[in-house]
C-alpha cells in the first residue's frame, strides 16, 4: 500500500502572481517535471501590473500544463490529483489557475487540492526533505504541538513572514505565524531599490549580481528598530508549546525604511542624470528584461560606478542583516530545532552567506530550496498538497480565489 502511494502523481499549478507553472510531481518528492513561463511584460511598467498578469496567465496556461506532462512522460489519465494555488495572490491571476485546475479534476475525476501560496515556499525546501536529515523530517507534534517546532522565514516580492512550523504524527503541518514585515517585502524593496537605480525589472537579482562587485557600508542604511510585543495572538492552528515558550513575542520587520534611504543618498549625491543614462544604455543594450547571466552582466557592469555598486552592496547587507536579526532572534525565543528560508530572495547568494554562517555559529541546521525552487513555481504547490492527498484533504468544486489567504 505505501508503495503504490509513493507512485502517485500530482499535477501542480501555479498562477497567484507572474509565472504561470504546472509541474508533475511523485509521491510528493520526486519532480518529475516543471515549468514555468514568466511573464516578461510587467518588465515595461517596472512592477507587475495585475489585469496584464490575468491575460498572460490566460494565454500560457494550457501549453505550459501540456508542456508539463509531456516532459514527465506521463498523460492526464495518469494523475492521482490536481493541487492549485489558491491563494494570496492576485484575484484575476489566481482565478485563472483555479478555474483550470478545477475543470481539469472534475474532467478526469480526480480531487482537486487547495494550497496556500506560502505553504508551498515552505514545501519547496521540505520535499528535500530526505536529503536534509533529521531536525526536518522528524514529527515536531502529537496533538497541539509539543516539541521544538522549525522556523520558517518566506521572504519574496509579495511575502516576508516568519513562521514556526511543526509536522504532526500524521504527517500534516501547522504553522502559526510569529513575525511579518509591516510595510514592503524584502523583495519588494529590493525592485524598488533596483528600479531607482535603474536597473532592470525584476531587480532582486540584478542587485544580487551587482553587489558582488561593490562593498558594503555598514554605517550607511542602520537596523531597523521594531518595538517587539506580546500580541494576545491566540495561535488558532499551532499551540504554544510550552509555558515557558508561551511568551507572543513577534519579530515583525520593515524595510520600507531602508528602500527610502537609497531614494535619499540618490538625490543628496545628485546620481539621477546617469542614473537615467544608465537606464537608457541598459535598454539600448536589449538588457532591460534580460536576466543577469554572466554575459549580460558583462554587458551591463560598465554602466555602473564604484559608488552605485557599493550603494547596492550596503543596501543587500542592510536587507539581508534585518532579516538574520529577526529570523535568528525569533529561533531562540521558540526553541526552534532549524531554520528554514524560501522564496525568491531566497536565492540571494549575500542571504545564504550570512544565514549559513549565523547558523553555523548558533548550532542550528538551516536549510535552503534549490535556486531554481525559490523564485514561484508549480512543483512546492504539488510538495505542499502531498500531506493533503495522503489526508484526504480535498477541496469543493466551488473553490474560489482567496486573494488575502493566510498562513497560520
Ligand atoms: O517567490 P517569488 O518568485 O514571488 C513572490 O511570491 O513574490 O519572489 C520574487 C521576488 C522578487 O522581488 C525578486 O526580485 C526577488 O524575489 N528575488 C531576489 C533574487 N531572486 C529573486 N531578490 C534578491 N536576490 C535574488 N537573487
Ligand atoms: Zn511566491
């Protein structure tokens, strides 16, 4: 019986922002294909531009499942269920997903399973979970969570969150949520630091690639000081653990703070004319909605000054040490048993650098998806419906969009 199970197949699909993806996943672990087509046009405006993201989610939907069950090998008839985003997301951009997947399942006749955007980040690094050992395998709770839960910190363009997460003896997983950023995502400054600098869109990577070539200075953007405070969070999905651990404290952050100082040190030192000379050559160059390759770098580095690129290697640091300060901060208060990172600024190779190096000092297994599992993809929604599949967890065919979903 555990056999035939660890063969089944779900098809994952994702659309709660700009990738349309579908993947094809095994017994919850194996990927055996997927794909994802992003959406280059929000590029032009330099921020995702939602009804453009519903018309091109339209567009790409069916060839890129096709494309999806075509690189598995295998054939509708051979999926076991199919699990969508259901949200957060964009309302249109998430409808488009749903809507499919839902006539998909209900043509094959197979369940249709609903998964939370964030759950799915989480479940990008735990379907590795074999390969991570212990600490991320091993069940955190009975009923109501009893032991050390993990630390999970989801930090993209849409999200930064930090959540403890404890898997059940029945395999399921809780989560409650113990900190969140109260203005911009991580990655959202991170576009907009980009953006005011001229770079291309999304700028996350760009900033990332660049930052490598300038120094940090780290008396330029300060830690940003949140006044952390018991909530009366009644934590509806994981218990306290403990009466000792029972103490709400939140690690919220900000980072709208720091995206403001970059618009200020641009303006006391008078960078705008090349910055936009900069943001002409870069499109001259074709690089504007180029990924920063190791040609394209090449390309675009000569636009870049000393100053700008130590400018973009302090605001990385200053980024990436709140981000520690708060995650690493929030381990200790909750005992956590390892630290986990996802999403797209989770492939920021500064991020993994410090985390790795924070961790290795405070004796804590920290764990990472693969690069290509970070940024939005249909395979950690396929992981994050396995639980669901082996529970029996399925959803109505009324399922709706839930754009402002949450997670614990
Ligand atoms: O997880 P994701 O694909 O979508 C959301 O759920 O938001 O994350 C996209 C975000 C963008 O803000 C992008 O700039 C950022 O992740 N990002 C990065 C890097 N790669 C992607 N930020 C910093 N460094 C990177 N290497
Ligand atoms: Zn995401």
């Amino acid at each position: 019986m555990a056999n035939d199970l660890s063969n089944r197949l779900i098809l994952g699909i994702e659309s709660s922002c700009d990738e349309t993806s579908a993947a094809v996943v095994r017994g919850g672990t194996e990927v055996l294909s997927n794909v994802v087509a992003s959406q280059l046009i929000h590029a032009d405006y330099g921020g995702v531009v939602p009804e453009l993201a519903s018309r091109e989610h339209l567009r790409a939907i069916v060839p890129v499942v096709r494309e999806a069950l075509q690189r598995a090998g295998v054939a509708y008839a051979d999926l076991d269920a199919v699990a969508v985003t259901a949200g957060p997301g964009l309302a249109g951009a998430l409808l488009v997903g749903i809507t499919f997947a839902k006539s998909l399942a209900f043509g094959l006749g197979k369940p249709l399973i609903a998964v939370n955007h964030l759950e799915g980040h989480i479940h990008a690094v735990l379907m590795q979970a074999d390969s991570l050992g212990g600490p991320f395998i091993a069940a955190s709770c009975e009923e109501g969570g009893r032991s050390a839960p993990l630390l999970a910190l989801v930090v993209s363009g849409g999200h930064t969150h930090l959540y403890l997460a404890a898997r059940t003896a029945a395999g399921t997983w809780l989560y409650r949520n113990v900190g969140k950023t109260l203005d911009d995502a991580a990655g959202e400054a991170f576009d907009k630091a980009a953006k005011l600098l001229g770079l291309p869109y999304p700028g996350g990577p760009w900033m990332d690639a660049l930052a490598t070539h300038g120094t940090a200075d780290t008396t330029l953007f300060p830690f940003t000081q949140i006044k952390q405070k018991a909530t009366g969070n009644t934590a509806p999905k994981l218990a306290r653990e403990s009466a000792e651990a029972l103490d709400d404290v939140r690690f919220d952050m900000s980072f709208s703070g720091i995206k403001t100082a970059v618009r200020r040190y641009v303006e006391l030192h008078a960078m705008q004319p090349a910055i936009a000379a900069r943001a002409a050559a870069l499109r001259e160059l074709g690089l504007h909605k180029a990924r920063p390759d190791a040609a394209n770098l090449a390309l675009a580095l000569p636009h870049f000054d000393a100053q700008t690129l130590n400018l973009i290697a302090s605001f990385q640091n200053a980024v990436v040490k709140n981000l520690a300060r708060s995650t690493f901060r929030a381990a200790e208060q909750y005992r956590a048993r390892g630290v986990l990172v996802s999403g797209g600024v989770s492939a920021n190779s500064h991020l993994r650098k410090i985390f790795t190096s924070v961790a290795q000092c405070d004796k804590l297994p920290i764990a990472f998806p693969t690069v290509a599992l970070s940024t939005d993809n249909a395979a950690m929604i396929a992981a994050a419906a396995w639980p669901k599949f082996l529970a029996e967890d399925f959803a109505p065919d009324t399922l709706e969009p839930t754009p402002q979903l949450r997670l614990g």
